[in-house]
C-alpha cells in the first residue's frame, strides 16, 4: 500500500496539480502530494467494507483484479518511456488518461455486481464482458494504453533531444548530460499569504530554503553508473527472464481454475 500511496501521490502532484499551478515551488508540490496520500489513506479506511463483499470476500483475488484494472496503464507509459525516445509528454499523459479511465469504468461495472457461489454459478447474469477475466483484461488494456500513447506522440512535436541525454535504456552510457527545463520560482511577499504558506511549511515538515534562486538555478549532478561485468549481466538476464517465464507459467496454469471442476473430477 506503501508504494501505492507514494506512486498516485507523484502522479496527481506531477501530472495533474502542475498543470493548473505550473510555477508551483517545490516545497507546495512536497505538501500538496502528502495531503493527497492523506486523502487516500482515508479513502482505503472507508473502502474495507466494499473489499469484505468484493470477489466473494476474497482479499488477494480483489488486489489482483484492483491491479489489473490500474497497473496496466502505468507500467505500458513507463516501458514505453526507457524503450523510446519518440515518447513525449502529450502522449503519456493522455495514454495514462485513457488507459485510467478505462481500467476504472470496468472496475466500476465489475464491482456493481455480486458474484454467485460455485454451487449457483448457472444463474450468473452477469454480462460476457464482466466475466472476462480480469488478467486478459490486464493484458488488452497494456495494448490500448500502448497504442493511444504511441499515436498521440507521433502527433504532436517531440522532445528536444538534448533533453534526453541518458534516460534511455539504450543511452544510459553517454557522457553528456540531459538540459534540465528552467522553472520561474515567483518571490514570496510577506503578507498573510505568506505567513500562510509558513504555517503549512511547518506542519509539513518542509525546510525554509535561505536561498531558493540559487538552488533552483543550480545544476543536477547525476552520479556515475556503477561498472558492470558482461557476464554477471548476463547471468541476471538469464535468471529475469526464466522468473519472468515462470510466473507468466503460473499465473496462465491458475488463471481458469475453478472449484466446481474440482467436484466434476471427482
């Protein structure tokens, strides 16, 4: 719940809080994203009485259906953003966007059903696309987030490619160093605004910077990469790639598995 909480508080406070404040200072950012993860700590509170009736009480089934519903859109905007460098902000934001809205409609459709024991399993009236499983559904959505991310970014203007400088997978070795975007930090005037903005800072935990325009306008340093053998990155490649295999094995053997086969076999 942890890196869930950490991930859609980054999303909201990146990808949505900035484009209506984009001279936002670091330090709203920081509380803005913390009061997000507030809200959603109280919203999974209040959320565990859905759970307990969700996928006939089943909580890891309901975890994995919630994550096939969400996850796949973000994992397809972050391979696609190592893997390309065509990748630019106007299609991840919207393939994320599609990608989320889609994984939510069904979440929503799904879930305002019940689903029937194994013993009335013949009198499920749910739709065929609500008995789709959801795992298939994970899959299909991946693809369409995909698409919609790769079509957009070939509509629109990429990024300079200075910018990109070492934050491809197949990059990371070059010596020069990405240009950073400039940012505008607009000067705070003591007035009860900024009083305001104090108090918060200090509820926060937020540090006072003595001085903000020196360190918005200082570089980033990017430490070395740590040398790698060619066989150790062999033999981790290997070993990834035959977990990756096994699991995909596993979860495909259990994904049909029903009880009621289980009784027809006896």
């Amino acid at each position: 719940l942890t890196s869930i909480f950490k991930s859609s508080s980054t999303i909201f406070t990146i990808d949505i809080w900035q484009r209506f404040r984009t001279n936002a200072p670091q330090w709203e950012l920081l509380i803005v994203g913390r009061v997000f993860t507030l809200i959603l700590v109280v919203i999974s509170i209040l959320w565990i009485p859905i759970i307990s009736i969700a996928q006939g009480g089943r909580l890891f089934d309901y975890i994995q259906a919630v994550q096939s519903f969400l996850a796949p859109p973000i994992c397809a905007i972050y391979l696609l953003a190592i893997l390309w460098k065509r990748i630019n902000e106007e299609g991840a934001f919207w393939g994320l966007i599609c990608g989320l809205i889609i994984g939510l409609i069904r979440f929503i459709w799904e879930f305002s059903y019940v689903v029937p024991s194994c013993e009335l399993l013949h009198t499920d009236q749910r739709p065929a696309a609500i008995k789709f499983h959801f795992l298939y559904f994970a899959i299909l959505l991946f693809v369409l987030t995909c698409l919609i991310t790769i079509t957009i970014s070939l509509l629109t203007r990429p990024i300079p490619e200075q910018c990109l400088y070492g934050l491809n997978i197949f990059d990371l070795n070059n010596p020069l160093k990405p240009t950073p975007i400039p940012t505008k930090i607009d000067p705070s005037n003591k007035n009860a605004k900024y009083y305001f903005k104090v108090i918060c800072s200090w509820i926060c935990g937020v540090e006072k910077s003595k001085d903000g325009n020196n360190q918005a306008n200082a570089l980033i340093t990017m430490p070395p990469l740590a040398a790698e053998s060619a066989f150790w990155r062999r033999i981790c490649n290997i070993n990834g790639i035959f977990i990756l295999a096994f699991c995909a094995f596993l979860w495909a053997f259990f994904t049909d598995y029903r009880i009621d086969k289980l009784y027809k076999s006896l």
